[in-house]
C-alpha cells in the first residue's frame, strides 16, 4: 500500500512539473547559467595560459637564455672567412689552425699579418 502512495505522488509530481511552464523556465535558467559559467571559465584559463606562455617566451628570447654566454655566434663564420683568406693570400693548407667546430678562438700572429696583407691588398 505505500509504494501505490509513494508511486502516486512521483507520477503527480512529474506531471504537476510536464505541465508547468515555470519549471521549464527555471531549468532552462540553471542550464544556461551553468553553461555561461563554464563558458567564462574556459576563457579565463586560456586567457591566463596564453598570458604566461607570452611571458615565458619574452623572458627566453628577450634576455637570452637560448645562447650560452661563452658562446660566440659568428666563430665558425670568422674561422671560416679566415681560412679562405690565409689559403688564398700565404698559399698554404690551414692544417695549423684551429678546427672550425671545436670552439677555439684563432689568435696567431699569422693570422695579424694575413689580414693586414688583405688590407693593404683593397
């Protein structure tokens, strides 16, 4: 007898709430406002993640911490140049000076007078 009673009022409450224009506006309310608020919070993180992303790029490219200090760009660019000049001004092989990629700085009084025979070439 009380589940007929307690099955009686689930079937009145479900119609009571078919038939009322109300509660299909306030559930359409909380849906649209649960939405909206996922909505705003998806662009607060993408806000905030492409804010620190900018960032973290500024500090890295800015500042310069892709390059070691003790590094010198143009080295293998200078060995190079200073290879080719040498062979073609002394006519030698460059066996004696340093290697292109190992890091060595070339500081040779060779080095002086074959940039000032180019000099006084031009």
């Amino acid at each position: 007898m009380e589940i007929n009673k307690l099955k009686e009022r689930l079937d009145f409450e479900i119609n009571k709430r078919i038939e009322s224009d109300n509660w299909d506006m306030e559930i359409a309310s909380k849906v649209i406002r649960a939405e909206s608020r996922n909505r705003k919070k998806t662009l607060y993180i993408s806000s905030v993640s492409s804010f620190a992303f900018a960032a973290l790029m500024l500090i890295i490219f800015a500042f310069g911490l892709t390059t070691s200090p003790d590094e010198n760009l143009y080295e293998q660019f200078i060995t190079k140049q200073v290879r080719q000049t040498y062979s073609s001004v002394i006519g030698e092989d460059t066996g004696n000076l340093p290697a292109e990629n190992n890091g060595d700085t070339i500081f040779t009084g060779e080095i002086d007078s074959v940039i000032d025979n180019v000099l006084s070439m031009r």
